[in-house]
C-alpha cells in the first residue's frame, strides 16, 4: 500500500483506535479528571480554602501527567513482535494510523483532561461546603490578560503538551518494555546534559531573553516556536518509527 492519504480509511483507522482509547485509557482518564475531588476532600477535612489559581496549576499538572502517560496506555503494544501484528496489519497507510495516534494522544486526551477537571473542578464549587470557595475565574483572566495575551498563552500551552506527546509518542514506538519510565528517565537525562551544556557556556542567556524580556508577545512566540520544533522532530521519528517497524 502507497503512503497516500484516504478518508475512507482513516476513519476506520479512527474507529479501531477510539475503541482501543476506551478500552485501555477510558477509566485511568477518568479517573485523573476527578482528582480535583480529592483536592476538595483534603480542603474539607483540614479546613481549609483551595484559591483558584492553585486549582488551575493542578488542572494543567493533570494534563501534563496524561499526555505522558497516553501514548504507552492507549498503543503500548503496537511495536511488540506478536501483539503488534493487528496494528501492522490494518489496511491503512503509515500517515493515516500517526494522525489517528497524534489525534489521540495529542488532541483529545489533553482536550478531555481540560474541560473534564474543569466540569468537575465546577462541580466542587457549587457545593456549599469544602475549600472550593470560587469558581475558576476565567473571564477574570480574559479581562485582565487581554484576548491577544491569553491566546499567546493559549498557543505556549498547546504547543509544551505537544512537545511531551511527541516525546512520550516517540519513546513509546522505540521501547519495547517500561515504555514511559524509559522514555521520562531519557528526557531527564537529555535535560540534564542540556543544563550543564547551558552552564558551561552561559546558554541560560537565552533563557533569561525568553522568559524575562521586555517584548513579552516576541518571547512567547520564541518559546512556542522552539517547542512547536521539538514536537515535529519527534513526530517525524514516530511517523517514521511506524513506517519502519519490523515485527
């Protein structure tokens, strides 16, 4: 089969893999999106007021524990010798079954894991007990940071859970066994030598122009770019890894 791209196909391709999306990620989601009750039970019983922005980091920590943990739960065994053959042999191209798993693993998981906490998250505040005083100030914060500011903030988010996917994408068509804790002690390892790198020869400059620079929209396009290159370079070797891979 050629590397064309069809619809027909790829909707079956979607099909297959929502089916393999519930079956082995459903429940862990789930219950990742209500731990925000817990936080609200730990507030209740210790008395004890939960302020929203704290909330709101605990959504985004949420989000970024499932983009890791997605791509090894979801097609943990699409690149072992035997329980790999079914994802071989689906009559799709190589594109066709990446964008399905990009979709998955990239799109929906964070997209579910967003607006899931948030629901509940919502939920907790209506209760008129607990220490979930206050709801989730969202206009609040489009009134303050301005539509432009928070659509750039939007876009640095979209594209850091990106960059892990790719990464966690990527480690999980290499490895064969202990998929995620391979690909988390690689990164760490990666980061590691990147900050003595920095260190040696004054890299954290850049750095320093990123984050506390005076034209803020030009650091975060920075940032969103240099994480948007990351994501496709370890796209590209997943895509690649999928096209590759012998069984």
């Amino acid at each position: 089969m050629n590397n064309s791209f069809s619809f027909n196909r790829f909707n079956k391709v979607l099909a297959y893999d929502w089916k393999r999306f519930i079956r082995n990620f459903g429940i862990t989601l789930l219950v990742w999106v209500s731990i925000p009750v817990m936080f609200w039970v730990t507030s209740l019983v210790f008395d004890f007021e939960m302020d929203p922005s704290a909330r709101i980091f605990v959504i985004f920590g949420l989000i970024t524990i499932t983009v890791m943990s997605a791509p090894s739960r979801i097609y943990g065994k699409v690149n072992l010798p035997r329980e790999g053959v079914g994802f071989a042999l689906l009559p799709a191209t190589s594109m066709e079954k990446f964008v399905s798993m990009f979709l998955y693993c990239s799109l929906l998981t964070p997209a579910l894991t967003l607006i899931g906490a948030f629901l509940v998250d919502c939920l907790m505040s209506l209760l008129p007990f607990g220490g979930f005083k206050e709801f989730i100030p969202l206009m609040t914060l489009l009134s303050d940071a301005g539509f432009g500011n928070l659509m750039l903030a939007f876009l640095a988010l979209v594209t850091t859970a990106w960059a892990e996917s790719s990464v966690f994408m990527f480690g999980n068509m290499l490895f064969k066994r202990r998929k995620g804790g391979k690909t988390f002690g690689w990164a760490l390892l990666i980061m590691f030598t990147l900050v003595m790198i920095f260190e040696l020869t004054d890299g954290w400059a850049l750095f320093d122009y990123i984050f506390y620079g005076d034209n803020s929209i030009a650091n975060m396009l920075i940032y969103s770019g240099i994480m948007l290159v990351i994501a496709c370079g370890f796209y590209f070797g997943t895509y690649r890894k999928i096209k590759t891979q012998k069984y």
